[in-house]
C-alpha cells in the first residue's frame, strides 16, 4: 500500500515509553479504530468510517484505497508504536538483566492499558490481514516476544532467574501482559502505572 501523508506522519517522533499524552493515531485512523472496536472488522461500512471522520467515500479513498488498507495501517501504527516504547525501556534499564527485565515487562503493560482499543484491535483482527500484511504483523509479534525470551534466557544462564521452563514462562507473561487490552478500563481501581508494577511482581516471582 502506498503510505498517505497522514500515516507517514504518524511513524515520526515517537515520545519516552512511559509518556501517553500524545501520539494517537491521526485522525481517520482513530476514526476506523473506533469503528472497529464499536463493529467489528467485518461489521464495519466503509461509509461509517467516513461518516465519522466527515469525509464522503470517495475522499476517503483517496487516502486509503480500502477498508483493509485502514485495517493494515493500524496494526502498523500498533506495532511500531510498542517496538519503539520496547527499545527505550530496554535502553534506559541498561545491561542489568533484573533491570531490563521490569522495565519492559512494566512497558508491554502501560501499552496494553493506555492503548487498549489499538492493542486489541491489532491482537484479535490478526484474522482479517492477508498476504504481505499478515506476514509482516507476525513478524513484529514475534520481535516483540523475542525480547522477552531472550532476558530470561540470559536470567536463567546467569543465575538470576531459576524458572525450569524459560521460553514457557516467557509466553505465560507475554500473555498475561497482552492481556491487559481486553480488560482494562482507565477509569477502573488501578492507574496503568500501579497495574504496571503489579504485574512486574507477578512476573517476577513466576521466574522463581
């Protein structure tokens, strides 16, 4: 798909892991995002989608070519976005393996809590993205679990960490993690920064 404007400016500076003040999705991504959670994928009208972001069809279809073409720009938005926040978590905890390993794992939660509607979207419509785009979400998914895997390994070669079952834990707390988009509400009893340190403690003691 050729990049709009729009999305291209979406891939720009991207602000420190634990700021979300800024940095939604542009508009009529936000707008086909909204959509989908409130519809569906396939319940979706592209005229809703339109609708919504005062556009007519066709104006909208000069920016995105398709309903998939939104769908696949999202999910790109979603991955980048929690890569991005990854790497600097990483990169601030520096070379302590207990270090890296909380920061992150705080990181994948304050993601799945702040952005839940992309989180999710991107995590169940995996079902909808074909060809090139299906490939390329995969690969970013499993990036993303790589660097989970990896800390542990080096925890349990090194001594700091003493789970028996490494790539299975790794899994169980990505998991438990990714989670939070299908639950969290920003309004509930925790703040995604005490949900965060809630669940490093929980991973934590799950690697003995």
């Amino acid at each position: 798909m050729t990049q709009t404007s729009e999305s291209a400016d979406a891939g720009g500076t991207w602000r420190a892991w634990r700021d979300y003040g800024e940095g939604s999705p542009p508009p009529m991504l936000q707008a086909a995002l909204d959509c989908f959670v409130e519809h569906g994928y396939h319940g979706t009208k592209i005229r809703t989608v339109a609708a919504r972001v005062g556009l007519s069809v066709p104006g909208l279809y000069h920016h995105y070519p398709s309903k998939h073409a939104l769908l696949v720009s999202i999910v790109r938005f979603a991955m980048r976005d929690l890569l991005e926040r990854c790497e600097s978590a990483l990169a601030e905890a520096g070379p302590s393996i207990e270090e890296r390993f909380r920061l992150l794992i705080q990181c994948l939660v304050l993601f799945h809590a702040h952005r839940s509607d992309l989180a999710f979207i991107a995590a169940s419509e995996i079902r909808s993205l074909e060809g090139e785009a299906r490939s390329e979400h995969i690969a970013s998914r499993d990036r993303q679990q790589r660097m989970v895997d990896e800390i542990i390994d080096a925890g349990v070669a090194e001594g700091v960490f003493g789970t028996e079952y490494p790539r299975e834990a790794s899994l169980a707390i990505v998991t438990m993690c990714t989670g939070v988009a299908q639950w969290y509400r920003l309004d509930g009893a925790l703040t995604p920064e005490e949900l965060a340190l809630r669940y490093d403690h929980l991973a934590r003691r799950a690697l003995a």
